[in-house]
C-alpha cells in the first residue's frame, strides 16, 4: 500500500500563532518539532496498517529557505520518506505512479471561518474566498482536488474543530478525522496534549487506513469553474490577461477549464 501526507503546520496540536509556523521567529522552532512529531504519528500509523511506502510533504509556507522545508530531518521516522522544498500542490509523482490513499495532517480551515485556529486559503494577505464551482473551499479542498484528479482519495484528515467540520462538507460524513484542538478565536484554542494528540492521529491513521473505502475521490464536476475572491483590488492584477481567466468583479475573478485541474493550472503557477 502506498500512502501519502500531506502536511501543513498550522492545524498541528501546541500551535496557536503566527511565531510558531514562520520563519526564524523565535517559538519556530518548537513549532517545527510539534510538526515533526505529527507527521511521525501518522507514519507509524501508516506502517501499523501495512503501508509498504510513505512519502511525506511538507506544504507550509514558513517564508524564504524555510517555506516547504519545515520538518526536522533528524527526527522524521526511518519508516518514511519525504519531499522538501518543493512548489506547493506540485508534487504528483506518487499520485500518477498510482497512491492508495492520502492522509492531510496538520490542516486549518478556510479564510473567515470564526473559530479556525491560524484561519487563511493560500494567502492570509491575497485570497478571501474560494470555489470550485459551488462549493466553498480551503487548502482542504485544494489538496482533495489535486488527489482526486488522480483518482487518489483522501482517508484522514487532521487539525482543529473546524478543518475537520470543512472537510467532512466537502468529502462526506464518512470522512475519518482527528481533532487535537479546538478554536476559541483565531489565535487561541483548548487543545489536546501533543503526546496524547499524536497517539489519537497514529491511531486514526491506521484505522482509517485498514477501512479504506469510506470515502471517495474528491472530484469537482466537469466542466469545472474556479471561482478566486480577493482582499483588494490591486490583488486582481495578478489574474488579468491569462488564458480562460475572467476577471468579473472588482474582486472576483472566475477560471473555466475542462476539468478541475486545467481551470486550476491557469491561476496556479507551476
């Protein structure tokens, strides 16, 4: 079984501002070791349910060398492999070799959503609002598509209250998920003890691994229209002049494509 993760640091259990996931702030570093330490829950989960490969990405954008480059090398689990540095949402080579499943860990919730913990889609400074047709998504949704276009479905989904919520609209009631925090605003949350958290996220991992099936390929139907809106009106600029790119509001700006991947290609550099 071939398994993928992927990973973002802001839903991880301990992780509450914005020092903790960025950059050569002072608290990053212990965020980068709450982070590690999630991924390797999942891993042994992973391998507990008999996964023969793992591969883990690192999609946080931390800010210059470190975006895409948070986990601590030293302290990853022997049992996986990952991908550093790599453009977000770009790593699809083990999904066209053909992926059994894929865990999200450490995900938050969409932009505006009043008790996701470190909430934003993409941007915290560029992107309010997202669809992919009518559905209103996040980085949850992104990263579902992207699985789904290889016909790859999402078995477990970790973070706060909130993510968990969102993806189960998205994906389905039956969705696997593991809540290690709940928000309480924006920048704070009752959590679950790290320790605790990441033996509820192992557990689930496997679980949801030995049950695959309760879920399926998140795939927007076709044709699919991506729908952006942004914070200002500069931010538009951006879009103007791109192939099968429209900008139909001062904010709004709507990209068609035979399909999720062709409309996303055009707004989503490579």
């Amino acid at each position: 079984m071939r398994v993928l993760i992927m990973s973002d640091m802001e839903g991880v259990s301990g992780i509450v501002v914005w020092g903790q996931v960025t950059g050569g702030d002072p608290m990053y570093e212990e965020g980068r070791r709450l982070y590690t330490e999630e991924i390797n829950a999942a891993v042994r989960g992973a391998k507990a349910a008999g996964a023969t490969e793992i591969v883990a990405v690192d999609c946080h954008g931390a800010g210059g060398d470190w975006s895409f480059n948070s986990f601590i090398p030293e302290l990853l689990d022997p049992a996986c492999e990952w991908v550093a540095h790599h453009r977000w949402g770009r790593y699809t080579e083990l999904l066209e070799q053909g992926c059994d499943a894929v865990l999200l860990v450490g995900m938050h919730a969409r932009a505006g959503t009043p008790d996701g913990v470190l909430c934003h889609t993409i941007s915290t400074v560029t992107w309010r609002n997202l669809w992919f047709n009518d559905d209103l998504v996040g980085e949850v949704g992104v990263n579902a598509a992207i699985c789904g276009h290889y016909g790859c479905p999402v078995a477990l989904v970790t973070g706060d209250e909130a993510v968990c919520r969102e993806s189960k609209e998205i994906m389905g009631p039956n969705l696997p998920t593991v809540a290690v925090k709940r928000g309480l605003s924006r920048y704070s949350a009752r959590q679950i003890p790290p320790v605790r958290a990441r033996q509820m996220i192992e557990d689930g991992a496997r679980e949801a691994l030995q049950n695959l099936g309760r879920t399926r390929p998140y795939v927007p139907a076709q044709p699919t229209t991506i729908t952006i809106e942004v914070e200002s009106v500069e931010k538009v600029d951006q879009f103007r002049n791109r192939p099968g790119v429209e900008v139909v509001e001062p904010l709004k700006v709507v990209s068609r494509g035979a399909n999720w991947l062709a409309a996303w290609d055009q707004i989503w550099p490579a």
